[in-house]
C-alpha cells in the first residue's frame, strides 16, 4: 500500500527532476550549437567537459560564488540568530508583528531588491555614499559596484540584507521547539543566561542550523540575480557566477553541448556540498525508532 | 459535543441542496459552433406567437478567429508624443482591415540581452508560439543565418518595398534576402553637448576626441564639479554599441577582409587606450560603468555635465522643461573623430519579422504588411519619435511639425555604422562586453582584452 502512494510523487521526480539531468549528461558529451538532436550530433567525448576546466572566467566565477557563499552564510547565520533570539524573547503578541515585519525582504522577489539596492549604491543618488560624504568620511561617493572589491562586498551586504530574515524565521521555528522545562531545570541548577545559550539552546537548536545552513548554501551557490541586476557580472568578469556560465551557454550563444558540461560541474559541486552537510546532520539528528 | 452538532445540520442541509439540485430542470446548453468561413447566413425561422405572424431572423454565424502572437517590449503601450501607443493603434488598423485576426503582446524584457535570448529559447525548440516580432538589426546576420525569420521579398507587396529607403532595408537583408520590414523606430549614437557653456567660452562644437578633452580642460577649470562626458558604460550590449562608435571613430573595424578578427589592430587598441583614459583621468566618472542609458541621459538633462553620448530619442523630449534643465542649451552632432577615422553612430533600427516557425505565416503577413505601411509608421513616429524607414513618413505635415529636429538627426543617420557581422552576435558581443569592462575598470591592459578577445572570436568564427 504504501509504495502506492509513492508511485506519483516518484514519477513526478523521475519526470521533472532526473529525466533533465539525464538528458543534461547526455548532451554534455555532444557537440551541439543552436539545437539539441544529440542523436544526429557529433559525438565529442570529454571535450566539453575539458573546455570548462581551461575556462579562466570559469575558474574566476568559482571562485567569486566559493566567496559569496562562505560570506553570505556566514553572515546571514549570525545575524538570523540574533533575530530569531530578539523575537522569541518578546511578548507572544509582538512575536507575531517581528515575524511578519522579518519575512518582508526574503518576500522581495530577487531582482527587484537588486534594483532596489542599485539605487541605494548609486553615486548620485544612493543613500550610502551621501551619509559617507555628510559624516566627511569621504571626499566623494565611492564607487560600490564599479570597484572590483567594492563590487563583491556589495553584493554580498544586499545578498544578507534579504536572506537574514528567512534564516532568523527557520531558526525561530527551532527555538520555540526546544522544551521550556529544559531552561527551567537549568535555572534552577544556576546556569546564567549565557551559559543557557551555550549549554542548551545551541546544542538543541544544531540540527535546525544546519538543515538551514545547508539549504542556504545551495541556494548561494545558484545566486544569479543580485549579480546580474546589480552589476551585470562586472566590473569586468569580478562578479560572473556560476550560474550565469550555464545559462549563456544555453540561451545566449545556444550551445548546449558546453552549456550541459558546464551544468554538470556546477551540480556536481553542490552535490558535494549537500553530501557534506548531510552526513554533519545526519550525526545531529535523533530519529525516534 | 456543540460543535459536533453544527456540523452535522450544516451537512444535511449540504445533502439536502444537493438533492434540489440533482431534482431541478436541466439548465439549456449554449453551444458554440466554429465555421471555417466568415458567412452571414440568413435563416428563416417560423415561430408561433399570440398575434400568429411570421417572424423572419438573421442570424450570423461566428467566424473563425485568427490570434497572432507579436513579440514587442512595454514602451509599445506607451505613447511619448501626440499619438496614441502604437500596439493601441496597431491593433486598431488590424481590427479595420483584417476583424478576424487578434493581436496578442507577447512581452519581451527591455534589456536587449534578455530579448535576444527569451526569442532564441523559443526558436531553438522550434516553438510556433511568436508570429510576428519587433527585431533590431544587429541580430539579423544571427537569426537569419539560423533560418528562424521567414525571407520577405517575394511575399511583401513591391509597391510598399519601394518606399523604404534601400539604404535602411539592406540593415535588415542577409545573404541578399529581406528578412524584416523597417525600420519602424530606431536610435542611432550621437554626441550631445553644453551649446550655451561652449559658446561661453568661445569653443567650437568638437570634430576630434581630442577637441572634447581640450573643451572639458577649459570649461572645468571655471566649474570643478562639472562632469566632462558622461555615456552608459555598464556590462551589456549598450557598451559594444558605444565602443563601436569609439573603434570607428579611431579608424578600426571588426574583421580582416580574409575573416580574421580585426578588433585587436592599433587603431582599436588606441580607441580603448582613449576610453580606458576617460576613466583614469575622470574625464568619464568611474560610476559610468555601472550606468544604463537613462542613468547617462539623466545626469546630462539635469545640467550636471558638458558631454553625453547617446542615441537622438532624447531629443522628444530634451526640450520639455519638465523634464529637462537644459531647454535650448545643448547641440547634437555626430560623435567625433580623429584623424583616420570616420565620424560614426551606432544604429540600432528595430523592424517588424515573421518567425519561420510561425503556424500563421499568411496572415502574420498580411499584418507585416499593414503595420509597415505609412499610416502605422506615421504613428510610430508620432508616439515615439524618429527614425523610420518609409520614406513618406517625412513628408507628413503632422510629422513636421512633431518635428523640428528631424535636420539634426538626419545628419547623424548619415553616421551609421555596420553592426558587427556575424552569425554568432550573441556570443561574440558577450565576450567583447567582459574584455571591454575589464579594461575599463583597470583590470587588464587594453591591448590584452582586445588580444583575448579576437583569440577567441577567432576560434568561434573558424572554429577550434
């Protein structure tokens, strides 16, 4: 009976998710410019997969998306911990209005806070610049998205702006299921409120942050949206992503041998990563028998 | 208990409707029938009524509609001048002339990049869902070497062809085949300037590079906040267009008679070198390179600079006080040139397409047809501004007066450059967008972009 009630969520798997990534390993041993007949396509072997690891731009976007990720995770962690703990401390009623006001910037579809955040770097215009002239700390607005170093940390400040929020309510989540009588029995044994937060809140919150943090990061590792609409990848190539390989590829010069190449090393990557991060759960998880 | 209760009269009394329901006459069917021609049938119908007289009615029969699907951007539901937004009228020619056809928007992103590739993704899966699409000209070598726009000469009327501007319709011809009607609105790059501040300090409007730069020394050392030049320099396809103008300005072009790239001779280098300099010497401020078009065109309209590059749409509106500071205080002439090179504006001309894969290629025509006759170019005009290709346009009395620049831009067109020829556009400008960003923002040198750029534009011309 049960594999019954599993058949259409697998065919729907089969269908939507392995079906692509078969055809994607197919076509990426194939030489196919502006159509996808693999079959009457010249086989090419490894060639593709060759022309990605010669890829100097392809080694700068790894290296730029490694960057953000780390950062972004990073950051988002600590700063939507300390927004999950602000809220759950609060009157039950005001937990309810944090909450809602948290989820607003994770709500912001990806390109229109991109936008939004373009003009808040604008050197006419931003916001950031003119505080930075108004408090005399610069003599003129830099240049957020222009500088290569400037441009990435840029990124990486709108990148957490959004994403903190959706770590603080995840982690939330986690809080309210740690047992009151928990804190209550390390009261009364005389723990302080950091020696709480240390002994018991972290330990029991672990598999939370870390099924948080895994999701997190694969999302970062497939960022394409804050880079293209802030700085359209540049300057230069600093802020291509991985991404963004994949998808010219495809679309823009219409070469799905490469583009699937391309594909394949980008999800081998994040597979890697999930595989890593899944083990670290699995050791944190205590499944009832 | 209470609650079990409720429920249990709210489902009886669902059981009870259910029944009334299942019990009541059966509601008349209203059945549609489709024709495959428009005919107005006339049926006599005898009816009994209390005064016992025959009633003669007519009924027609609904036709088959056509619904054709055209791939424009929103600024086609806006108008900018006295005439209605051009879908509107569009619509309203086709509805005249052909009532069974229905045009569909299928919008399109307004970054060209995005364009280009959503029409692509529909062709390269052989997808009949665009019929009729609004094409610039430098994708044409692309689509047309691809098959994906259906050739026109032998299916458009040779009276209508013959009122275009040959010169125009060659933009959009590949391997000598028409492949889309127009243009039916285009931009081309020319250089604007500051006529009140130049005359002010007794300069002429600048021929060379080098006349803007002497001009920006003389007039900034009175207004030290002053921008010199300002243009859209962002990674995208704008910049190639931009830096294409600047190649030819400095006497390069793009191949080598024997296919070769080109863009890598000393003329193209010293072209970068220039623009690289801009940027070094503040001449362009660094931000540019982070602009788009109404980020440039917003700064020069506010007063705060002496130059700007861009395409002549901004003279619609240029002179509204609302929108503009400068209100009768600037020129706009072809961009400069140095010696060697030639005077040089990049054209972006947008035309009217049918794709190959269209299900409806006869009446998708029939509409190409309408749309690129004078009373739709006529609108175009008057809702967007120039250029368009049909010749009639521009004896018009209403487009005369509409508009008082058409000399100005008439002497930029002569400008125009040649897009970059190849059936890799795509591909190629993306790469040429990353080399040129990275030496502008100082990343690498100019001449290596332009080394790394033709090694690999080689290598996707000729293959590996």
């Amino acid at each position: 009976m049960a594999v019954l009630f599993i058949i259409p969520a697998l065919i729907f798997v089969t269908l939507f998710m392995y079906y692509p990534i078969v055809q994607t390993f197919i076509y990426s041993f194939f030489s196919l410019h502006r159509t996808a007949d693999w079959l009457n396509a010249q086989f090419v072997g490894l060639q593709n997969y060759i022309a990605v690891m010669k890829s100097e731009a392809f080694r700068g976007a790894f290296g730029f998306t490694l960057y953000y990720t780390v950062m972004t995770v990073a950051f988002e962690l600590a700063i939507g911990l300390g927004m999950a703990i602000a809220t759950f401390s609060v009157h039950p009623r005001l937990r309810g209005i944090l909450r809602a006001v948290l989820v607003v910037p994770w709500a912001i579809p990806p390109i229109v806070s991109a936008m939004l955040w373009r003009w808040l770097f604008h050197a006419d215009a931003g916001i950031f610049g003119y505080l930075l002239m108004a408090t005399g700390l610069v003599s003129r607005p830099p240049a957020f998205l222009t500088d290569p170093t400037l441009a990435v940390h840029s990124i990486i400040v709108a990148s957490v702006w959004k994403n903190a929020s959706m770590m603080g309510i995840l982690l939330l989540a986690g809080l309210a299921s740690i047992p009151q009588d928990i804190y209550d029995a390390a009261k009364v044994d005389g723990a302080r409120t950091w020696f709480r937060f240390r002994r018991v809140t972290l330990p029991l919150l672990l598999p939370t942050i870390l099924v948080t943090v895994l999701f997190r990061s694969l999302w970062a590792l497939r960022m394409f949206e804050e880079s293209y609409g802030l700085t359209g990848g540049g300057p230069g190539t600093t802020t291509d992503t991985l991404s963004t390989f994949a998808y010219k590829y495809f679309f823009t010069y219409a070469r799905f041998g490469v583009g699937s190449a391309y594909a394949m090393v980008i999800f081998l990557m994040v597979v890697m990563v999930a595989i890593v991060y899944v083990n670290r759960v699995k050791g944190n998880l205590r499944f009832k028998e | 208990m209470k609650a079990r209760s409720i429920f249990r009269m709210i489902l009886a009394g669902l059981l009870i409707l259910a029944v009334l329901t299942a019990c009541a006459p059966a509601t008349p069917q209203v059945v549609e029938k489709v024709v495959e021609k428009p005919v107005v049938q006339t049926v006599v119908v005898t009816k009994e009524v209390p005064v016992e007289k025959k009633v003669v009615e007519t009924v027609v029969v609904p036709e088959k509609r056509t619904q054709l699907s055209f791939a424009g951007h929103q600024y086609f539901n806006m108008s900018f001048g006295p005439a209605p937004a051009p879908l509107e009228y569009m619509r309203q020619v086709v509805a005249e002339k052909y009532p069974n056809i229905d045009i569909q928007l299928i919008m399109q992103p307004l970054d060209a990049n995005k364009w280009h590739d959503n029409l692509t993704t529909y062709w390269m899966a052989k997808d009949p869902t665009v019929d009729l699409l609004y094409v610039v000209g430098y994708w044409i070598t692309e689509f047309a070497e691809a098959g994906w726009l259906m050739p026109l000469d032998d299916k458009v009327d040779p009276a209508l062809l013959a009122k275009y501007d040959p010169a125009y319709l060659d933009i959009f011809r590949h391997n000598g085949k028409l492949v889309a009607l127009g243009p039916a609105w285009g931009g081309i790059g020319g250089l604007y300037y500051r006529k009140d501040l130049l005359e002010k300090y007794g300069l002429k409007p600048p021929e060379t590079y080098d006349d803007i730069i002497a001009a920006c020394d003389t007039i900034r050392k009175d207004n030290p906040d002053l921008g010199c030049w300002d243009w859209p320099a962002m990674r995208n396809v704008v910049l190639v267009n931009r830096w294409s103008e600047f190649l030819h300005g400095f006497g390069g072009t793009y191949f080598n008679k024997d296919g070769t790239c080109a863009m890598n001779s000393p003329e193209a280098v010293n072209a970068l070198e220039f623009m690289t300099m801009l940027f070094k010497k503040g001449y362009t401020p660094q931000e540019a390179l982070s602009w788009k078009e109404e980020d440039a065109n917003v700064r020069f309209v506010s007063g705060q600079t002496i130059f700007f590059t861009g395409r002549q749409d901004l003279l619609f509106w240029i002179d509204d006080p609302a929108k503009s500071k400068i209100v009768g205080k600037w020129g706009f002439i072809p961009n400069p040139a140095q010696p060697g090179g030639r005077h040089a504006g990049f054209p972006e001309f947008w035309a009217f397409a049918v794709s190959a894969y269209s299900d409806n290629p006869e009446e998708a025509l029939k509409v190409l047809e309408l749309w690129g006759s004078l009373p739709t170019m006529k609108n175009f005009n008057l809702a967007w501004g120039p250029i368009q290709g049909h010749s009639d346009v521009y004896t018009d009395p209403d487009v005369l007066k509409a508009n008082p620049n058409l000399p100005l831009i008439e002497e930029i067109a002569k400008t125009a450059i040649p897009p970059l020829p190849s059936a890799n556009y795509g591909e190629i400008t993306d790469l040429l967008q990353a080399q040129i960003h990275s030496a502008l923002s100082g990343q690498i040198s100019p001449k290596q972009a332009l080394d790394d750029a033709c090694a690999a534009i080689d290598v996707i011309e000729k293959g590996p």
